[in-house]
C-alpha cells in the first residue's frame, strides 16, 4: 500500500495514522532514517534496526553454543576471582 506525506515548516513529516497503527509507531518513538543504494529514503524503527541487526549476525551463530550459559559461566568465573 503506497502512503502519503506533506513536508511542512521545519521539515516535519507527519506519517498517516494507518501506517503508525500498523507498525506499532507511538508519540515519542525515535524512527532511524536511512539512504538506501538508490538514493530513497528508509525510515525503521527500534524493532526492525535490531532484527536487521540480528539477521546480519546470524550466519556466525552456532546453535550448539549457548550465549547465555557463556555469560553466565564468565560472570561466575570473574566473582571467584575477585573473591580471592
């Protein structure tokens, strides 16, 4: 579905009510605005920044590790450290 804008003084863009409805965009959000290869503007929002974040990262995770045992592991390891 294509939406509509108007720029008004200040360079405010207002996004219509529908699209902010569907992509869960509340007053005070922070939107991030990218240029993509061809020049158009992106706008993205906290969620879709982190799953592009993750999706890039993704391909380096190996799924017999768990993340959150080495955390803790390494937390463990430095308390008995400085407990010493």
């Amino acid at each position: 579905m294509t939406y509509h804008a108007k720029v008004i003084a200040g360079g405010k863009i207002v996004i219509p009510a529908d699209l902010r409805r569907e992509l869960g965009i509340k007053e005070g959000d922070s939107l991030a605005i990218e240029r993509d290869g061809d020049g158009a503007m992106v706008l993205k929002t906290f969620s879709q920044i982190v799953s592009d974040v993750q999706s890039a990262f993704r391909p380096y995770r190996d799924p017999a590790v768990s993340i959150v045992d080495e955390l803790i592991a390494e937390r463990r390891e430095e308390a008995r450290r400085e407990a010493e």
